[in-house]
C-alpha cells in the first residue's frame, strides 16, 4: 500500500510546513493556545497530558494518540496512569451512550402513547 493510499498518513514535517504555509496566521495561533493549554497552571502538565491521551481515545484521533501518549511519558505518565485514563475515557464514552438511551425510551414511550387506542 502506497503512502497515499494509507487512511492515515504519517505525519510529517512537510505537512506541518504546508499547513503552516496555507494558513499561518492560524497555524500560529493554534501553536500558541496549544502551548497555553499545556503549561503548568492549576493542573500540572502531566495531568494535563493523560486528559489529553483521554480525551484522545474519545474523539479517536490516532495521531493524538500517539503524540500524547508519548508527551504524558515524557511528563512522568507511568504506562499504568496512561492506561487508566483511558479506562476512565473508555467508561465516559460508554456511560453517554446509556444517559443517551433516555432519548430512545421518551420517543418509545410517545410513540406507543400515540398509536395506543383511546380507552373510554
């Protein structure tokens, strides 16, 4: 299979370059939120980066995936934190999708209301 013809291509420094050159002025913003929303603050960067791995696992972005798997090592993730998060993104995801089931049993119980003979 050709590079083009990969789902995912590897992502490369070429890519970021004409990103970068197509848009720059919002390349450079979204570089500078990015490094903001990273740094030190009320959540250590380690933390920050197991959301990150987290978070990554729920939008399914493998490139996320693995660039903040890495950082959170680099951060002091142990595979065990690293794994965790993503347990914990795994029950999230799972646990909308059963909140959610509200809306089907409301439509269920309406619809069954409308087609149920009026009783006199």
């Amino acid at each position: 299979m050709s590079d083009h013809e990969q789902l995912y291509p590897q992502a490369t420094r070429e890519m970021a370059d004409e990103r970068k050159r197509l848009a720059p002025a919002t390349a450079d913003a979204f570089r500078a939120f990015s490094k903001s929303v990273f740094a030190d603050g009320a959540l250590p960067k380690k933390t920050k980066q197991l959301i990150a791995v987290a978070v990554a696992h729920v939008t399914q972005c493998p490139y996320c995936i693995r660039s903040h798997t890495h950082t959170a090592g680099l951060q002091g993730a142990t595979p065990e934190e690293i794994m965790e998060a993503i347990w914990v993104a795994a029950e999230m995801r799972a646990g909308g999708a059963i909140s959610h089931s509200a809306l089907a049993l409301d439509t269920i119980a309406h619809d069954h209301a409308e087609l149920a003979p009026a009783s006199r």
